[in-house]
C-alpha cells in the first residue's frame, strides 16, 4: 500500500468520524434541551408585556426636544 493512498484514506475516515459525531452530539444536544425545558412554562413577550402594564418591555421612549 502506497503513503498516498494511506493518506486519503485516513482522511476519509476522519471526515466520516467527524461527522457522526457532530450528528451525534447534535441530537444528544436536542434531546438535553427538550428535557431541561418540558416542566418550564415559557412565557411570551406579550404575556411580560401585559405583566408590566407597559408598551414596550425593554425599551423606554425617549423625548428628544
């Protein structure tokens, strides 16, 4: 077996490693999220709106003169 043809294809394996595991990591990343969140309300910005009696939430007018 020649160095080149070693080389490439321990180049494939290594882009094929990489990519299962970045496909991996990514649905073990759902999975967590979808955890951490399912006995969470979340609230709406409408919802903190109407909380705070205001007409923005973050933003406060501002009278240039």
């Amino acid at each position: 077996m020649n160095f080149i043809a070693f080389l490439s294809f321990s180049v494939l394996v290594i882009i094929i490693l990489t990519l299962v595991f970045g496909i991996t990591a990514y649905f073990l990343y759902k999975i967590r999220e979808r955890q951490k969140r399912k006995g969470v309300d979340i609230a709406t910005y409408d919802e903190l709106k109407e909380e705070e009696g205001r007409e923005y939430l973050f933003l406060d007018k501002v009278s240039f003169k």
